[in-house]
C-alpha cells in the first residue's frame, strides 16, 4: 500500500496529519469523510499485519475494548483491515497525555489533582477487568487528557496494549525480549507469570508515586537494574523526595507496590480510594495500607427533661399574674412564725392572725419553691417595716 500522506484516505477517514510513531504503529490525526469528526488513526506496521494469529487476535481484542462502555476509556469508533493494513480509530483528544502534563507542571503535581487522575484511570481499569481486558501497559503516555471548559479535566485511559499482547501470544517477538515499559512493570510481569488486573493495579500505583514525587520508584541507571529493583527493592518513602506529603500515603503506595500480586488491593479502584482518602484527611492508613476511619461525630441531641421533672398535666392553672414570682405572695417564714405573745400590747390592740401556709404544688412531694434573692429582700424590708410600727405603737407613738 502506498505510504499514507496528508490528504490520502484509509477506512473512509481522510489523513491529515501523523502525530505519532513508535516501533510498531503510527498515529494519524484523521477525519470521517462522512461525519466530518475527528478521529485518531492508529495504523500498525506491515509486519505485524501479515501475522494471521496477530492479525485475529488485535481484531478480537479491538471489539472488546469497544464493548466497554466506561466514560474514561478512550472511544473505538472502528478497527479493521483495509488492503493488508491493520488499524484502529479512536477518538481524537487533542490536550495531549499526562506525560506532556507532568512536564509541563515541572514534573509533580498537586496531591489532590494527582489523586483526582488517580481515580478516573483505576475506574477505567477495573471497567476493563470485569470485561476480561488486561492494559499492560498502563503510564502516563498511554492517559490522554482532555480539557473541556466548564467541566475540568477528563482523562482517558488509550493504547491497551493489543499489539504488545498479540505479539507475544503469536510468538512474533523475539526471545529475551521485553514487552512493557520497565518503570512501570509489575513483578509478575517481569518474571514472565500470568498478568491479571493487579498487575496494572501496580502500575497504576508507580503513576501515583511518579505524580506525587516527581520521581519512579524504581528507576536505575540500567534497564537491567530498575527490572530488578521491581522484583527486590523496598518502596522508598515519598518523604525522601517531597515533603508535607500525609504520612498515610506510604502505607497505601506500598500495598499498591507490593512485590506479590496477593498483598496488593483487590481493584484499583480501592487502592485510588484509599489514596483520595488520605488526601482529603477524611482517614488514614494502617501499617498495612488498608483503610481506618475516623470515628463519626456525634450527633447532636436536644435535652429533654425527665418525666418526674415536667409539669402534670392536672396540675391546676395559677391564678398569679405571670409577671409576678411566686414567691413574692408570701410573707418570709420568719416573720410568720413569729408568736403575738412577744408584743402584748399589740396583741391585746390588734388581733394578728397568721395565714395558713398554701398547700405544695402539684408534683413538688411538700417541698418549699426556691426563693429567688430579690423576693428575700422584700420580704426582710417587709418584716423590718412591720416591726418598727408595732414598736410604734407599743410606745404610744403611732396613729392607730
């Protein structure tokens, strides 16, 4: 087939520019002669194309992925082969990858903006796992991002790895060579083992230290090196790279990096919780990364009084103005308790008849009311008042 230019066509898309290349692909930004959409042409090489086994299986694999409906997986609008030339078309995001992001943003990003990212790409991953899909190749070249104004950033996990998977199955690579990328590559991976969710699931979390820090957990000199770090090497502390990190997110990067598949979270979408959780403050993580919650707060409650302290219902309604205390209408008891007898005299002048005390309220058991202090006053005024004019009148002096 003739080499695909600016303006030539392929699958009913018209070429109009390459915006990629890579040893086994390259990417034309193209548009659907019909629709007039957008689209990002991914054409594989010529060798791979003449493979039946690759060619069935990258056919097979391309309408799984397109059967996957989650928002942050990138769409498929078609694949095929057309004259002996094996594509893909996807939908074209123009914002470029995260990569070109991290770079822009001097090699690290905010905690939460790193978590958010975090988030949207373990929900297009464990999408892909119920689906029976394995990434692969999960980094932050392979996560697109798209800038829409109003809704804020949209990240789109692309390239799954067909060709990579296809090419090892059908025995196309040659041996002793590596499929992968080695920054980013599980253990098991390494080791040539059988790769299910977890292992992007560990990917995943040697993007999250990559955003966080700035820097690959383990990255060596030598490509040989940083593979065996993966298979050997403790995870460093985010400390050792950045600081005010929270100190729970060691805990979650290192259960996320753990060497075997078992030790790491079931989903990634429960290792991306577990690290919005600890960037939010709303909990923290154990010494074995899982999650511990904060206790609730109590709710608050309004005090009710007990039963024996509300009023009766058959308590009778008093007849006292509301305005006045209730025990303003009584004398003092001492004044009342005084004898007659001590000022005879007035006795014999002026009969003195002591009221009867009021019978107890209702659901007071006999008990007096509290005297408030200023009806103490009045009262004592009272009493000195009433004791100067009966000594008044014992002496004589009074009107009476």
């Amino acid at each position: 087939m003739a080499r695909l230019v600016p303006g030539s066509q392929l699958a009913g898309y018209v070429i109009e520019e390459q915006v990629g290349a890579g040893g086994m692909a390259v990417v034309f930004r193209a548009r659907d002669a019909v629709l007039g959409r957008l689209a990002a042409l991914k054409v594989l090489s010529p060798a791979l194309a003449a493979d039946q086994e690759f060619r069935a299986r990258f056919l097979r694999e391309s309408q799984a992925v397109a059967s996957v409906e989650e928002p942050h997986i990138i769409p498929v609008y078609g694949a095929g082969e057309v004259d002996g030339v094996l594509y893909i078309a996807t939908k074209f995001v123009s914002g470029g990858d995260l990569a070109d992001l991290l770079q822009r943003e001097g090699g690290v990003l905010e905690q939460e903006r790193a978590a958010m990212f975090i988030g949207q790409v373990a929900s297009a991953l464990d999408a892909a796992h119920a689906a029976g899909l394995v990434h692969r190749d999960v980094k932050p070249g392979n996560i697109l991002v798209d800038v829409v104004p109003g809704r804020g950033e949209h990240a789109y996990l692309s390239d799954f790895g067909l060709s990579k998977r296809a090419m090892a199955v059908s025995g196309l690579t040659a041996t002793g060579t590596f499929l992968g990328t080695p920054d980013y590559c599980a253990p098991e991976q390494i080791r040539g083992l059988p790769v299910d969710g977890r292992g992007d699931e560990y990917s995943l979390a040697c993007m999250a230290f990559a955003l966080l820090s700035g820097h690959l957990p383990f990255r060596r000199q030598e490509t040989m090196a940083t593979l065996f770090a993966h298979l050997n090497d403790p995870v460093p502390p985010l400390s050792q790279y950045r600081g005010g990190l929270p100190p729970g997110m060691d805990a979650v990067l290192a259960r996320g990096l753990a060497k075997e598949p078992g030790d790491r979270y079931v989903r990634c979408g429960e290792f991306a919780a577990a690290l919005l959780e600890v960037v939010a403050g709303a909990g923290h993580a154990s010494a074995d990364g899982t999650r511990v919650d904060r206790p609730a707060p109590q709710t608050r409650r309004e005090y009710t009084p007990p039963p024996s302290a509300q009023p009766s219902s058959a308590q009778a309604p008093s007849s006292r103005p509301p305005h006045v205390p209730e025990t303003a209408v009584s004398r003092p008891p001492h004044v009342l308790d005084t004898p007659a007898s001590a000022f005879p005299a007035a006795a014999a002048a002026r009969p003195v008849s002591r009221p009867a005390p009021p019978p107890p309220a209702a659901g007071q058991g006999g008990k007096l009311p509290v005297v408030s202090r200023s009806a103490v006053i009045a009262g004592l005024a009272a009493a000195a008042a009433l004791a100067i004019i009966i000594l008044l009148h014992v002496l004589g002096i009074g009107g009476y």
